[in-house]
C-alpha cells in the first residue's frame, strides 16, 4: 500500500473513533433518544467505512496504518453490530497478532468479545458484564493470568479492583 494511502486510512479510522467519543460523551450528558440514536448511527457508519476498508485491504495492522489507527479500527470492530464481521476480523487480527503485524492485545480483545457474544466462555477475561461488574464466564480460568500476562495484560484481580475503585 502506498503510504499516502496508509495515512489517509488512518487518517479515517481516528477521526471516526473521535467522533464517536464524542457522542458517547454527549449521550452520557444528555440520555435522550435523539443522543443514542446519533450514536448508533454513527456506529453502523463506521463499521460499513471499516467493512469497505478490511475488503479492500485487509485488517488494518499496526504496521500498515500505526498504532492509533490499528487500534481504532478494533474500537470501531468492538461497537460494529454485526458478529459475523467480528468473527472474520477476528481470524484476521488473529493471523496479523502471530505474524507480529499488531498487538497480540487486539486479538484478545477481539476473541473474548466474540466468545461472549457467541454465549461461550472468554479466554483472557477482557469482558466485564456491565450490570454486575463482574467477568464473563472464563475457559480455564486457573490460567487466565498466564494468558494475561501472554498479551500484556495485568491480573484480572487487578483489572476489577480499578473497575470497582471507577478507574
């Protein structure tokens, strides 16, 4: 890919992060249908912009569009409604992880949402249910800060104790 590409897509893919930000901010300020329905608009824009993007190009690794951008673009995955989507980016992510082309941070990211959504349980205990403030269901978990420390994440114990002080 040439580079002026490379940053016009990363270019994209910060800006739509941003903006969506922005109306997470504003929908949390003002809860009204119209704040939501903003976002979620916005949302499904950026996942079709992301669709186009991974059709054309493939996953937007880190080494293709840097870091910010990289890490954008699983943000925009994350929110996408669409779960057939998340699982093909997810196998993407994944080959892009084992060939050091992005963090191995995004494919846990990216596996746990998927497992969840998929009613099976998460692999490294990214996923956090929102109403009990407590993780997911997790696969062996006996191990999970091995696979933690794996993708460079901290202890779970860690991770809940920030969550419960509203770090």
């Amino acid at each position: 890919m040439v580079p002026e590409l490379a940053a016009a897509l990363a270019g994209e893919l910060v800006r739509r992060v941003d903006e969506e930000r922005c109306l997470m901010r504003q929908a949390r300020v003002d809860p009204t249908s119209r704040c939501r329905a903003a976002l979620h608009e916005c949302r499904g824009a950026n996942a079709e912009a992301l669709r186009t993007i991974v059709r054309r190009h493939g996953w937007p690794t880190a080494d293709l569009v840097g870091a910010p951008a990289s890490t954008a673009a699983l943000m925009i995955l994350l929110h996408a409604a669409d779960l057939d989507f998340q699982l093909r980016c997810r196998d993407l992510i994944a080959q892009a992880a084992a060939d050091g082309r992005c963090p191995a941070l995004h494919h846990a990211y990216i596996a746990d949402h998927c497992a969840v959504e998929e009613g099976r349980p998460q692999f490294y205990g990214t996923r956090v249910n929102p109403l009990t403030l407590r993780p997911y269901p997790i696969r062996r978990p006996q191990t999970l800060d091995e696979r933690r420390r794996d993708v460079g994440l901290g202890p779970l114990d860690e991770q809940m104790r920030t969550l419960r002080d509203g770090g």
